[in-house]
C-alpha cells in the first residue's frame, strides 16, 4: 500500500473525532526551525482561529488497527475494513511535506491501538520527536493520549505536543461497560489526572527556570458521544461540569452519534445523528465556561434534557422569571450575564458605558445587544419597552421564533421530527 492511500484511509478514519480546536498557545518562530504556534494560526481542520481565518491540521490516526471492540466505532477489531499505519517516518516526512506546500499549519494525531497502549503511544512519540527535533517543525501538535498508557510515555508525549486530549466517549461508566468492554472509567481518568498534575508542576518550573520545556502549554480536552447510549443531558452536563472542576479541561466537545455499524445495543444506521442536541449542549456548556452557571441550575430531576426548541439560556430565564426584568442602570456584571440577549462583551460594554449615561434600549443595541431576546427581561431607567407581553407563555412563543428563524436548516428538520411526534 503506498503512501497516499494509507493517508486516504487513515485521514478518513479519523473524521468521527471532534476533540480539537483553537489552542490559545503562542510559540514564537525560532532560528533553524519551521513554523510557529500562535492564537492566530492554531485550531482544528476546516475551523476559524481568533482572528476569524479558515485554518487547517492534517487530522490523521497513527493506525486504524485496534485490538479493543467498541460497539460504537468504525475501526473495531471486528469491523471489517481495510487496514493500515504509518511508520513513524512516513508520517513526519507527510506532515512536514503538506506544510511546505502551505496545506496545513499543524497535527492532529489520535490513533487506534496497536498491540497495547503503551507501543501505539511510543509510535506516536516517535514520529512527534523526529518532527520536532529532525526537521525542526514548530507548529502546532495535537495529540491523543491514549487510556492505559503509563505515566512516563504520556509525559513524553505531552513535551513534544502542545494540547493533549484524552476521549472519555461515552457519558457513562453502565455505557462503557456495555459499548466498550475493554475500556474503564478508571483508565480515561487516570491519565486525564496525570496531564493536570504535570502541566501545574510545569508552570511552577517555568517561572523559576525560563528555559524549561513545556509541557501541553494547550491544555488538555476531551470528547463525548451523544445520542450512542441512554444517558439525559442532565448527566452529560454534570460530568462536563465535575471534568472542568476537577480535571481543568481547556475544553469538552460533543459529538452526536453518527451510525456507521449495525448493532442491536446501538440506535440503526437510518437514525438521523442528534445534531440538534449536540448544539444545546454546546450552548449549555458556553454557559458553563463563560456565563458562571452550573450544571445544576439548567437542568434537574423534573427537566433531565433540553427544551429543543428554545436555547439553554432563555429557557432558564423563562423558568425563572422571578429574577426579572432587571434593571440595566444598577444590575451587576454577573447579573447582566443571566439576560438573554447579553454576552460578556455586551455586559462589559454596558458596566463601561452607564457610568457617564443613562442607557436607552436604542443604546443597547449598538453595545452588541440581542435586543429582540433580551427585550423581554430587562429595563432601562425604570422603563420597559412599550407594546411587550410578559407571560411565559408568551415569551417561549416570541423566543421560539426567533430560535427557528437562526437554526441551519438540517436541525430545522430535527424541531419539525419534534413536533410530528408530540
């Protein structure tokens, strides 16, 4: 098998992970070397950087064979498909190949394991270490730690690789047991807990020795399917939240599922993915990251999912009605940051602006306010904006409009699926 098909098969197998993006790290070009990692030009293949350009990664697996049987993915042991690996020369030589060319500015490298955890993690060590050090590439590396691996190979790994990722996959331990026999909960966290560990001890070092290697300077994420096992939003959330907490996860993707094999425990192959559920837990976890909510105020034992027909925000302010409206003049930061309608630049814009004037709704729409969502829950001087119902019932209705009119028309089709069964 020569070279471009092996990179045809194993680009291919490896569009199903979604666990990459922007990194935030900045590596200055050096003397000697190629490349340089920045805000601007790290991300995902086919992704937007800081700046908002198109950027791209040659998104590859090491290897498609595997020796575990997930019930859920392509390249199970028992699947039957074409296999394949790049040695690591053949695909140091690639990448550095496509990055002359200008097709890429970085890797991201996950694989399946070969053997066992340990000697799939020295391949990808090994073709990570002869970019770096052989032809001195100094762009941006994503790499996927791989559960099971010992503690001294995923330190290696994470001193060549800016980010460092490690694939919970499913939500639950009962989904592991059943779609992923060879997997355990204890062996996902485990290295999760070491790169925290590592990349804290590392940035003590860099403050006492300039010159210290670092180690995942990106951070470190992780991936969820949704829509493969039973588990509520509820549940995904409150993981989400503890991965944050506990594990200082730079970032949680979710991934509906996308049937690509027969199997009674799984939903059939002409099940539409849940995109629509994807995007609300995308929505809920912005909310978790940037808007200082918890898990547990979205969503609980009486409300498990997510109203797909409203977003996570304005649904916990119809909910909560009682907080509202507030007062643009003298609400705090925080406070702002619950209206719908209001992002943190908007909020910071708004503390900034009344400080020196008395903001009119027409104001607030030129400081980057959502005003036909944010209308209903909020009041300028004392004033509310004039021919407004405020039910909740009218609110969700008003809501609920504008939400359809923004959705792509492929999650559209998912809301009417909705309505035509209840």
């Amino acid at each position: 098998m020569d070279l471009l098909e092996k990179l045809e098969i194993l680009s291919d197998a490896a569009k199903y992970d979604a666990a990459c993006t922007s990194s935030g790290v900045r590596r200055s070009s050096q003397p000697g070397k190629i490349g340089n990692t920045s805000s601007s030009i790290a991300g995902c293949c086919h992704s937007f950087s800081a700046d908002g350009r198109c950027i791209t990664l040659l998104k590859v697996l090491m290897t498609n064979c595997c020796v575990y049987d997930c019930k859920y993915c392509v390249n199970r042991r028992s699947n039957d498909t074409r296999r394949t690996a790049f040695s690591p020369r053949e695909l140091a030589e690639l990448t550095i190949g496509f990055y002359r060319r200008n097709y890429i500015e970085g890797l991201f490298l996950s694989s399946g394991v070969l053997r066992n955890p340990d000697y799939t993690t020295e391949l990808m060590v090994r073709s990570l270490r002869l970019l770096r050090h052989e032809y001195g590439f100094n762009g941006y590396i994503h790499a996927k730690a791989i559960p099971g691996t010992s503690p001294e190979l995923v330190q290696q790994l994470g001193l060549l690789a800016d980010r460092l990722s490690v694939n919970i996959e499913l939500p639950s331990e009962a989904g592991l047991q059943m779609l992923a026999p060879d997997k355990t909960k204890q062996a996902i966290l485990r290295p999760m807990g070491l790169i925290r560990d590592q990349a804290a001890n590392n940035k003590r070092e860099l403050v006492k020795y300039k010159h210290a290697p670092s180690f995942a300077p990106a951070g470190q994420s992780t991936q969820l399917i949704v829509g493969a096992t039973q588990d509520t939003d509820r549940h995904i959330l409150q993981l989400t939240q503890s991965l944050y907490d506990k594990y200082r996860l730079k970032r949680v993707f979710y991934s509906a599922y996308v049937p690509v094999v027969e199997h009674s425990l799984l939903p059939s192959l002409d099940t539409q993915p849940p995109l629509l559920r994807e995007h609300r837990l995308y929505q809920a976890d912005w909310l978790l990251r940037f808007y200082g909510f918890r898990a547990e105020e979205l969503l609980n034992d009486q409300q498990p999912d997510f109203n797909p027909l409203i977003d996570p925000k304005c649904n916990w302010a119809i909910g909560h009605l009682e907080q509202f409206p507030v007062e643009i003049m003298q609400a705090d930061y925080e406070m702002l940051l619950r209206v719908p309608g209001i992002g943190p630049v908007s909020a910071r814009r708004i503390v900034s602006a009344r400080r020196t004037t008395n903001l009119r709704f027409e104001d607030l729409k030129k400081l980057g306010v959502v005003l036909k969502r944010a209308q209903y829950f909020i009041t300028c001087s004392g004033r509310v904006r004039s021919g407004l119902q405020f039910s909740a019932a009218t609110i969700a209705r008003q809501l609920e409009a504008i939400e359809q009119k923004q959705l792509p028309h492929s999650q559209i089709a998912q809301l009417s699926l909705f309505d035509s069964v209840g």
